[in-house]
C-alpha cells in the first residue's frame, strides 16, 4: 500500500473547475485500489476533517468562506508568498502524519491546446502575469529550462530539510537502465 497526499487549493464541495473533481476521482479510485490517500487543502466551511469514500480530507484554517459549488476567493489570497509559506507548511505536517516518504513537484507543461485555453484565463484573471506566461511558452510547451532548474533545486532542499528521500525528480526517470529483455529473444 502506498500513502499518497494531494495539496489543492480547491477540493470538492468548493470546486470552481473540472481539475478538482478530477483530483477527487483520482483520489477515490485510489483508495479504492487500497491506497491511503490524504487531501490537504484550504477550508472555506466544510468539516475540518472529512473521510469520504476512502480518502482522508484535512482542510486546513483559511479566513474565507464560500458556499458550496463553482465560487472562487479573490486572487490576492492565493496569489499571496504568505499562504504558499502556511500551506507548504500544512502539506509537511500533513504528510508526515500520513506517513508519505517523498515529495514531488514539477513545472506547469502548457501543450498547444492547453495553451490556447490557458493564456486567455490568464488574460481575464490574472493579467499581471499573462505578458510572462505568453514569453515562457511561447515557441515550447515545457517551462524555461531555467526555471525547471530553480524549481528541482528548491524542491530538493525543501526534500532535504524536511527529511523526504532527496532525488531529482522526473529525471531519474530518464537515467539509461537495464537494456530490454526483447533484444535477446531469438524470433
């Protein structure tokens, strides 16, 4: 059985978007399969710990509340250096209780139609942000190689100081390993 922790800024019943029923389908078809799963996220007036099909939900302290559905708190919330502060340090309290033992992260990949949808949410939402976006992904549907950089470096301290196995993410992935057993069958 494997512990799995999912950090939301959303979770059903607040959902604003499909990314969120989706992470609770996700979310039950794994417990389901006997997985310990755990949800942390912002409470906005749900019980402050749920267990519903399976899966464990914390919804940590957060000063706004919104009724059931599609609602969504101002950016300035979310947008904020403090809430990532508070959150990540949820999510580490979280999953240590959970027993998890690593901890990933990885840069947005916009795909061309992805993209296409992405950029003018940004526009209408968060146009501070949308000149940025647009220069990043304009030729590449991957981040900046430089930010992909900063980002595994700051994930492999974070790995490090709160004692998950330190690794290189997706690139360990990608690392030559044995050759494949196909090459030495005779056809």
């Amino acid at each position: 059985m494997t512990s799995v922790l999912f950090a939301c800024e959303y979770y059903p019943p607040f959902a604003p978007g499909g990314a969120e029923w989706t992470t609770e389908a996700w979310a039950g078809a794994l417990a389901r399969r006997g997985h310990a799963i755990t949800v942390v996220t912002p409470n906005y007036g749900a019980p402050a710990r749920e267990r519903r099909d399976g899966v464990s939900i914390i919804r940590i302290p957060f000063p706004v509340r919104l009724s059931p559905g599609q609602g969504e708190v101002r950016g300035i919330f979310h947008r904020n250096p403090l809430f990532y502060l508070y959150f990540g340090w949820q999510i580490h309290r979280a999953a240590r209780a959970a027993g998890a033992r690593f901890l990933h992260a990885g840069p947005l990949r916009l795909y061309p139609a992805i993209r296409d949808r992405f950029l003018p949410l940004l526009d209408e939402h968060f146009p501070e942000l949308a000149a940025r976006y647009r220069a990043a992904y304009a030729t590449r549907s991957s981040a900046p190689r430089a930010y992909a950089r900063a980002l595994n470096r700051r994930i492999r301290r974070l790995q490090a100081r709160f004692g998950f196995a330190v690794n290189n993410g997706m690139a360990d992935r990608y690392r030559p390993g044995r050759p494949p057993v196909q090459e030495s069958l005779p056809l």
